[in-house]
C-alpha cells in the first residue's frame, strides 16, 4: 500500500448551502498554476491571529496544492510549489509533526518526476550557506531525486549546489549523483516479484542454503555483541517507513571461524532471536536461502520507499540514505568508508533470506529476515522486520 497518494482539492467549501462556489472551492488543477498559487496565498493571508502559524487545516489545503502544481508540468508550476512550501515550512507549528518532511520529499519527488530539468535548474542559481533551511532541504532532496532517474548530470549548476552540500555536511550529498549498478531495482517493478509471504516463493527465486550439524555446533556457542548504534541505523529504513513492529537487529560473535557451507537455518536457529522464539510451534518450517547484497539493499530501499501500511513512504533520496546506512550498519563499516568500496567489500560477505513461522512475524502484509556473515566468518548480524494493517494498539 503506498502512503504517497497525492490527495487532489484543497478541501470542501464552507460556504452555506446555495452561494456559488468560489475559486477556493474548485479543484486546483481547474484553477491552472497562477490560479492556485493565487488560491494558496490567499489561504496563507488567513487571520489567526499575530504571529500565529497557520490553522492546521489551512496549512494541510496549502500543501496539497504544492504538491498538485509540483505535478503539474510548467516553469510557473516549478517556482510556486517551491515558494509554497517554504514559506509553509518556514511557518513555524503550520504542520503537525513528521508532515513537513512528508510535504518537502514528496514535492521533490513530483518535481523531479513530472517537471523539465530545464524548468527545474533556476532553482539551483545560487549555492546555499547553510543546510538549516526548508528551501535548501528541498533542493538536496531533489538532486536526490533526480539522481534515482538519471537526470542531472554534467549540469554545472546543480553540480555546484550539490558539491556545496558535501562542504556544509548534508547527510544526502555522500550519496551520487547517479546510481551505482547494485542500485539498479530501487523503484522498479517486476509482475510476480512483489513480497515473499510462502517458503514456495522463497525457494522458487532463491536457492536453499545448507542445513549442517556442525553450523548448529557453532550457533550454540554465538555469543551477543550488542551495539545499540548499529542496530538503529540498521533499523532506520523500517522505523522510518513505519512498519507494525519494532524490528531486531543483533549482533553476534562466534567462537571460531564459521564454514560458509555451515552458514544455514540450522545455524540461525541456535542464536537467541525473539523472532525466532517458539520456532516449531506452527505450522511450517523455517528456511534460509542465500541471497546477495542488491537484494538486500533493495529491500531496504524498499521498505523506507513504499513505508509500511500504518506508516508512510521517506521518498526516494532518504530512501535511498536509510538503505546505505543500514547496509554499513550489518556490515560495520565506517560512514567514511567510500560507496563504491562498501559494494566491494559487500561481495566478501555471505548473505541470507531467511524465514520463519513464529507469533514474531506478523505472515501478513511484509516479512523480512536476512543474516550476514562477515569476512572473517567470525560475526554474524541478523536484521528482520514485520509489518501489518493490523492496528499498533492490538499488537503484542
């Protein structure tokens, strides 16, 4: 279910019954740019008092109009969704919490996806100063968009801003300006390839991995590395997106170098997994099969991209940042370390879907479980989530 639906209108009219309907009571796109950039300021001129921000349902009718003229290609369009959303974000208590950021990402996202780059590049005349300001997020979030759809390069003044966020700090601008290979599923869709809910599926698209003895021997003797940083950052792309359940990561040491023929579900069942608890209990059997890392940066792309069914999605440029982030945290890398030297040393690692039948996993909406085994085949990390359209308040 996706979470970015755009919501046409700007609200229904609060005229009495029989007056004709104003230009505020009309679907913004019948209205055309000017007109609703009109309609939208003169909603932000509303009386609420001095210095108070905007009524929360005036500010919500703004945003919606942002949002239909990002998607509403023309140069007009560009500049007013931009002014329109800076100014709203710039209001402070305008939107409730966690919404400014919706608004901005999804306006990026609308732009870069329906707007001419050369309509979209003025926006990029001047390098910012600093990075605290909802117009310069916006515009970072954009080069993030444009870089997931290859648009942008060799254009020297989106260029120049995106080297300036790199000197201010900007969390997105250590991400490229055009994607890596192992990038090359994000957003696409693929009939038939959607979630894995059944073992079927799981071993129809990947193959089994070895279930040995001796990898059980070694899973007994794991013993926790808990590290609190890591597991959040690994957590980030399902957090942020909003899924049902809280998600585990842990973090594992072995007594002794772990075969990679050995690295299978019998392995997995011997390490003290709350999504694993009761294992056996229900109907089914858990598996693992081997994977690699686009799969599994993929899905945390994914999962952040689309959000959860009670959550929503990050769009596409922090999407993308939770999914690196969380592939440097199952393979404790530094953030230093380069994203091309991240998929070199990725191939070094061992890598597994894994899946169970337990009360953990909700078996509904999304299951996702991997384990990793690093090079030294000494660390073992394993992050899964659920997610389900399950109220949060009926959860266990």
């Amino acid at each position: 279910m996706s979470h970015n639906e755009e919501t046409p209108g700007v609200g229904a009219s609060d005229g009495r019954q029989g007056e004709r309907p104003g230009r505020e009571s009309q679907h913004p796109a019948e209205l055309g740019p000017r007109g609703m950039y009109e309609a939208a300021e003169k909603l932000c001129r509303t009386p609420t008092g001095d210095g108070l921000p905007l009524e929360a349902s005036a500010a919500r009718a703004v945003g919606r109009i942002a949002e239909t003229l990002a998607d509403t290609r023309s140069r007009d369009s560009v500049t007013f969704a931009v002014d329109l959303v800076s100014r709203l974000l710039l209001s402070e208590g305008a939107m409730p919490p966690g919404e400014d950021d919706r608004l901005l990402r999804s306006v990026a996202a609308k732009l870069a996806k329906a707007q001419h780059l050369r309509d979209i590049e003025p926006l990029f005349g001047e390098v910012p100063e600093a990075i605290q300001d909802p117009a310069v997020e916006l515009r970072a979030c954009l080069l993030g968009e444009l870089a997931l759809i290859g648009s942008g390069a060799g254009r020297r003044s989106l260029e120049a801003y995106a080297e300036k966020l790199r000197e201010l700090g900007h969390p997105l601008a250590r991400l490229p300006g055009a994607r890596l290979d192992i990038e090359h599923r994000f957003a696409v869709r693929v009939r038939g390839l959607g979630s894995i809910k059944t073992a079927k599926q799981l071993r129809s698209r990947f193959p089994e991995a070895s279930s040995t003895g001796s990898g059980a021997v070694v899973g007994r003797g794991a013993e926790d590395a808990r590290d609190d940083g890591r597991a959040s950052a690994a957590a980030r792309p399902f957090t942020a997106g909003g899924w049902a359940r809280e998600p585990e990561a842990r973090f594992f040491t072995l007594p002794s170098p772990l075969s990679p023929d050995d690295f299978g579900i019998s392995f997995i069942k011997e390490l003290p997994l709350r999504c694993l608890a009761g294992e056996g209990s229900r109907r089914g059997s858990a598996l693992a099969c081997v994977t690699t890392p686009d799969d599994v940066l993929n899905e945390l792309f994914s999962a952040s991209y689309v959000g959860g069914v009670n959550g929503q999605g990050q769009g596409g440029a922090y999407a993308r940042l939770y999914a690196w982030e969380s592939l440097y945290a199952l393979m404790g890398l530094p953030t230093g370390v380069p994203l091309l030297e991240a998929v070199r040393r990725a191939a070094d690692h061992r890598w597994l879907r894994f899946m169970a039948f337990t009360d953990w996993f909700h078996h509904d909406t999304s299951d996702l479980a991997f384990a990793v085994l690093d090079p030294t085949r000494t660390r073992v990390v394993v992050l899964a989530a659920t997610d389900t359209d399950v109220h949060r308040d009926a959860l266990g």
